[in-house]
C-alpha cells in the first residue's frame, strides 16, 4: 500500500508541468503565423519556448510583459492551446488578434471589430425530419431557444468554472468589461486601406468596439448562411477560434478580448471570396489596433 502511495505521489510530480517563466504575462495569440507577423516584429528582448510543437515567445510588446503564440487554425486547436499556455505561464489576461469573415452588412472589409460577447453558434443539434422541411427537437431537449438553419439547431454548451464548478449551460461568453472599455478608447486609431503590393480598399476602415461575434468550425463563404447568422445572432463577425478562447477563459476565470479584422464578406460579397486578396490588410489592422490597445493599456 505504502509503496502505490509513493507510486502515485511519484507520478503526480511527474507530470505536474513546470511554468516555463516566472513573469506575470498577457497571452497574445493568433490562428496562424501570417495574422502575427507585425506584433512579433516588434517584441523586444523575445525568448523562444516550444511545448508539443507550439512555439510561444515571451519578451515586451509596447512595454508590456508579453507571451505570444499561434493557436492553430479552429476550435479545437484554439482550446487545446489557450488552456496550454495559461498551464505553462503565469497568464494575466489573454487578447486574441486575427481577421474574420464579416456578416454585418454594415461592415466593411479591414475594419476592426472588438466584440463585447462571443458564442459557439455551430453548436448545434441536427433535428430529425418530422414533415417535409419541418425539423423537430425531441421533446426532452429544452434548450433548442435559437432559430433553425435547415435541420440545425444553435444549443448553449455546457461548462464548469472555477467560480461555478457546477455544470451549467451558456451561449455567450462575454470579454472583460474593462478591457472592452479600454478599447473603446482607442476606436479612432487609424487604419490600413491599403497593402504593400498596392492592393487597397475602396473606403476607409474604422474600428467597431461591442456587438456580438460567433465562432465555429466552419470556414463559412455562403451568402444565405451568413444572412442568417447576422439575424439570428446579431453578430457582427464569425470566426473560428475566438468563442473557444473564449470559453476556455470563462473556465479558468482570467478576463480575455478579441480583436478581430474582416478579411472577407463570408460569401456576402459580389464575387469570389475575398480573403486572398485583403488577408493582409485584415490582419495588419487587427495587430495595429491590438499595438494601440497595449500602449494605452495602464
């Protein structure tokens, strides 16, 4: 008995993961490298570490205490890797910076969005067929609140905190409301309309702090879809990270914002998708707008 006791206390240790600095650091993270180009350019005295093939580094942006990394592209990705780094590093608060698509019409591409709340709005139930186009929840399921896309059903996930450790329902997850009231401070910062290859925009970009933005793992390029998803979550953006974040924060109780750059319509726009064609703008402007937010940041 003794020795399964020390076995065990032995493997506990084990695999008790280090902190791999000591500092109290904001995260900073992006899906992919190309969305954080500009912000890690401007790290000073930056340090690299690697755990399970994510790269973070640590250093000073805007003389702020800084830990940077890439999420990876989706949901999944996003949790797995927020969690990562609040498990590795002393994490005060996380900022995510990257672009989007864009499902408010009054929107435009390369303006910033800083949503106040952010959903899973794929988490769905999909319905059985009762009737021809008639999609039925089961009678039990008493959380299917949300407007339907064909057979798909919006439904809250169900979480834990360590604030509320008893499992409960959400939809939204909202940011920190101070950290949005700083970004409403810098709403003025001016933006990029156009790339160094001389691609440019046919208007001027502007920063839209509140409102809602949804995320989920779809890369979403149709118009009926992205009509929809403005009705019926009064969203002003999708992506496919941030709610995950989002959620991942809420759970560990360390206050989180999000930046967000529309790259492209979501299949709103009049021709091919824009992403190709705008993605850098998009996501130089998120990172401009993030760079304003920590040099305002006290």
């Amino acid at each position: 008995m003794a020795a399964a006791c020390c076995l065990a206390l032995f493997q506990a240790a084990a695999w008790a993961a280090p902190w791999l600095d000591e500092t109290p650091r904001i995260a900073i993270i992006s899906a992919f490298p190309a969305e954080m180009n500009l912000l890690l350019a401007r790290v000073q005295t930056p340090q690299r570490h690697s755990v399970n093939g994510v790269s973070f580094t640590t250093g000073q942006l805007q003389g702020k205490p800084v830990v940077l990394l890439h999420s990876g592209i989706s949901m999944t990705n996003a949790a797995m890797n927020t969690q990562l780094v609040l498990d590795r590093f002393k994490v005060t608060h996380i900022v995510y910076s990257g672009i989007a698509g864009g499902v408010n019409p009054a929107l435009h591409i390369g303006d910033v969005t800083v949503p106040q709340r952010w959903g899973q709005y794929l988490e769905v139930l999909v319905a059985r067929e009762t009737a021809p186009g008639t999609f039925t929840p089961p009678v039990w399921m008493d959380d299917v609140k949300l407007p339907r896309f064909g057979a798909n059903h919006p439904r809250p996930v169900e979480v834990r905190s360590a604030a509320q450790p008893k499992e409960h329902k959400k939809f939204w997850f909202d940011v920190d409301p101070t950290l949005l009231n700083l970004a409403r401070s810098i709403q003025g910062t001016a933006l990029a309309d156009c790339d160094a290859a001389r691609k440019c925009l046919g208007h001027k970009p502007k920063v839209v702090v509140g409102g809602n933005g949804v995320s989920g793992p779809a890369f979403v390029d149709n118009a009926a879809f992205r009509d929809y998803t403005f009705k019926t979550f009064e969203a002003n953006v999708l992506d496919m990270e941030t709610a995950a974040t989002a959620q991942v924060a809420y759970s560990n109780g360390v206050p989180y914002i999000a930046f967000r750059s529309l790259s492209d319509l979501a299949g709103g726009g009049p021709g091919e998708n824009e992403l190709e064609t705008f993605f850098k703008i998009a996501a130089d402007n998120s990172a401009t707008v993030l760079l304003a937010f920590l040099a305002a940041w006290k």
